[in-house]
C-alpha cells in the first residue's frame, strides 16, 4: 500500500512562535548557530490506491483536514 | 548556511492517539482508504558548520531538547 509522507509548515510570511522558543532555547544550551527555526507538522499515513488516486486524495485531504491554506503551505511525497 | 529537516515521530510500538483521531476523522469524510496514520514533528533550520560539525550537533540537539528519546525516534537530513 502506498505510504505518504505530508509535511506541513507555517507559511514563511508568518512568525512561527514555537520556532522561536525552540531558537532560544537551542541558543540557551550554546547552540548560537542555529537561525531561522520553524516548527511543522509530519504526518506518515497508508493509502490505499494507484498513485494519481493518492495525490488527488491526499491533496484534498490537506486541503479538507490536515493543513489550515490560510496559514500553512503543504508538501507531500507518496512512496510506493 | 546548511538547511537541516528534522523529523520526529512517536516509536511505533506506542499508540499515536493524535494519529487515530485524524485517521477517524479522515473516514469521517469518506477517505476510508486511509490506514496507519502517525502524527509527528518537523523541524526546519539553518545551522552554521561544515556538515560533520552540523551532523553532530543537530544529533546531540535531539538528543537534548527537541526530541524525547524515551518515546520518540528522530531523523534528519542536512542540505547544503
């Protein structure tokens, strides 16, 4: 059964709140090289289906549920 | 500046209650065809160092803070 795997991310002109709590605390522990954190979702799901089937659902599914297309962008990878 | 993606995920012998509650919702409007769904973290950021210095850090990084190595597994992939 294909797996897919969906990444959904705040969109990039948002300010990621989560991704700068975890910049600080990165920071706190001496990690002064990191920059630019953003905090996603990942979400890994079995679908059954050919692969045009799965896109078309899984878009949907993203579009329906899983993402919010107002603030976040989405990406998605079906593996065989 | 190397980009890193972290991708965190509960071990899978333990139950996702976040995952089953998307998979239901999922059926809940007709994507029956939707199986073992596991919800997870992603994390995006840019690290300063040649990618052996960046490799161990974003490791150790895991290791401390962004991940509980208790219940969860973590992977990630540095792009230069």
């Amino acid at each position: 059964m294909p797996q897919v795997k969906v990444f959904i991310t705040l969109k990039p002109t948002l300010l990621d709140a989560q991704g700068r709590v975890i910049e600080n605390a990165l920071g706190a522990l001496g990690y002064d090289n990191v920059k630019q954190v953003r905090m996603g979702k990942y979400i890994e799901m079995e679908v059954q289906g050919d692969t045009p089937r799965v896109e078309r659902e899984v878009r949907e599914m993203c579009d329906r549920l899983l993402a919010n297309p107002v603030i976040e962008d989405y990406r998605f990878e079906v593996v065989e």
